[in-house]
C-alpha cells in the first residue's frame, strides 16, 4: 500500500504533475483526447508526460523520475470513467 504525504499524494513530484495535467485546460483537454483514443499505462503516461516537459521535469521543476506513475494512470483512468 503507498503511503500518501504529499496533498493526498506519494510524493510532491507526484501531486505536482497530477496538477499540471488536470489544472491547465489545453494540457488536460490533450490529455484526455491521447487517452481515449490509446492505452492508458505506466508507459504511455510516461512518454506523454516526458513528451510534454522533454526537460525530465514539470514547468515547477519537479523531476519526472521521482513520480510515482502508477497513481497518475489511476488518476487518468478514474478521469476517463
């Protein structure tokens, strides 16, 4: 079981790209046209995010390695229901 300590989430790393994903219009309205159409795991989630900040961190400077992907997929996919 993951334990939750930052906002409800593993990891600040973790809530900050669940935010940008969800809080900017153009960044979640992309989001949910790449995943409707496609898979929604660890890796498509992944290469979407890496896709969107080539830098390897979100535009708050949070790394894209510290993540814990398993609960961005779970978010997308409760967002998709």
């Amino acid at each position: 079981m993951l334990t939750k300590t930052y906002n409800g989430w593993t990891n600040r790393a973790t809530w900050n790209v669940a935010l940008w994903l969800t809080n900017d219009a153009s960044v979640y309205h992309w989001m949910r046209d790449h995943f409707t159409c496609g898979p929604v795991n660890i890796t498509t989630v992944k290469t979407f995010c890496t896709n969107l900040w080539p830098c390897g961190q979100t535009p708050d400077g949070d790394d894209l390695n510290d993540v814990c992907w398993t609960e961005i997929v779970s978010m997308i996919r409760e967002d998709l229901d």
